[in-house]
C-alpha cells in the first residue's frame, strides 16, 4: 500500500470516543479532559527527525467547561469544524509555581483569564457561549529543580474544580475526601500526556454547578516523505453532561 493509499485508507481510523474515555482495572471510569497519542513506524529507540520518512497517526484531545444551557448550540456550532491550526483557545502553561501550590500559589494567581470571542475561521460564526479551558499545564524547570535535568510538566484541572477544595497528592493527583479525582497518569509512568477526572465526581461536579464538558478531538494522519507529506486532517467536537455524551459528525480532511 502506498503512502497515499494508506493515508486515504479510512477502516484503520479508531473510534474517537476511545480517547476521552477509559476503565481502569478496578473498573473505576475516567474521563480524559485532555490526551495526546501518538503512534508511528519509528523505533523507540530512534530519535525523532521530521525528515525520516514514517507513517504517524496522532490525536489531540482538549476540553472547556461551558454552561449546560448553552450545550444544544455550543454543538450546532462545532458541526462540521475543523480545530487544525490552534484557532481554539488553550490552556496556560505556567513556568513559575510548585505544582503543590497550584491553584493558590501567588504565581498562579497572577494570571488570569481572557474570554476573548471565539470565530470559526471557516464560517466566521461566533461560538454562542463562553468557553473556560478545563485543563493547564504547569512546567517545572531545571533551572529552579536541580534534582531533574530537564523540564517536568504535570497537567492540572483548571481553577473552578477548586470550588470545592481538592487536595494535591504527589503520588496520586488531586483528591476530595481523601479519594483520587484528577490526576496525570505521566506522574507515575511513561505514556502521553493526559488529565483524567473521576467520572462520578465529574457528574456531581457539573450537576451542582449548571455546566458541561466540550470536548474537541484533532487528529491528523500522515506520511513523512522526501516530498509531499499526504495527511487526513480528522476533527469533531462533543459535549459531556456527566453522563451522556453527544458528538458532531467526524469532519475527514484530505490533503
């Protein structure tokens, strides 16, 4: 099979809702607020080098919390949208800080957040709600942590799962009454980088506050060559209301 035949090839694509959902092995559900796969034909042991020809399949999962109200027409708009290009609000990334500290930490309390106005760049649709990114990321740099020799960066659920308090736990994440409800699975094991949220604290969280989860999942499938690099560009959006989920119709781009 060539490149390009199996770029356009569509039975290998995966069933996106695998990526914002998962079951541990004590039957426990997870719900993945943020997650970036990856797969390719290269070695593990190989460096990475954009010129190398391989196949690569990756995913982008990202989340917002938007009111419950607004869910019917936050999905009417994402119909048909293609999130390629980073148009889409993300969340920080914060350089200074103890991940201990984070949300309460001065550093973190510094900064806050813009809600600009969201335009789809193919239609110039405006999105019909606020949209608050539900996951950030804070960086531990060397330069401040001479145990580690490079960077280490944890992902954290945004400030308004704060409301009620959470608990950080360096060996498990953040927990509420002493039970694990966020936690990066990167902190205890090799893997991409992920936030999984409890999906029964998830639910009671979004029933007592009036919000759901809008998830948007970008993937896109290519061929490295020396010349042109065939890709699909995959895009769909949903929403979760702590219990059901609705989708928009997978978006496939060929370029």
């Amino acid at each position: 099979m060539t490149d390009d035949e199996w770029v356009a090839y569509d039975d290998d694509t995966p069933d996106l809702s695998l990526f914002v959902r998962a079951t541990d092995d004590h039957g426990r559900e997870w719900i993945a607020l943020s997650h970036f796969p990856e797969w390719n034909t290269r070695h593990d042991s190989e460096e990475v080098d954009l010129q190398r020809e391989c196949r690569m399949f990756w995913i982008h999962v990202r989340s917002y919390i938007v009111d419950r109200n607004s869910a019917v027409r936050l999905l009417d708009w994402a119909e048909g949208a293609n999130w390629f290009n980073n148009w889409m609000p993300h969340g920080r990334d914060y350089y200074q800080g103890f991940v201990g500290e984070y949300p309460w930490g001065i550093p973190f309390q510094l900064e806050g957040y813009e809600h600009d106005q969201i335009v789809r760049p193919d239609n110039t649709a405006a999105c019909p709600t606020e949209l608050i990114p539900a996951v950030h990321d804070v960086a531990a740099e060397h330069e401040y942590d001479s145990y580690q020799e490079s960077t280490v960066r944890v992902s954290v659920p945004a400030q308004p799962f704060f409301e009620p308090d959470l608990t950080w736990s360096p060996e498990s994440g953040y927990d509420r009454d002493g039970v694990t409800v966020f936690f990066d699975p990167t902190l205890g094991k090799p893997g991409p980088s992920a936030l999984l949220a409890d999906q029964k604290y998830l639910k009671q969280w979004l029933d007592a506050k009036g919000k759901s989860i809008f998830f948007t999942v970008l993937g896109e499938k290519l061929a490295m060559t020396d010349n042109a690099r065939p890709r699909m560009v995959i895009s769909a959006g949903a929403i979760f209301d702590g219990e059901n989920w609705s989708w928009t119709q997978v978006s496939k781009i060929m370029h």
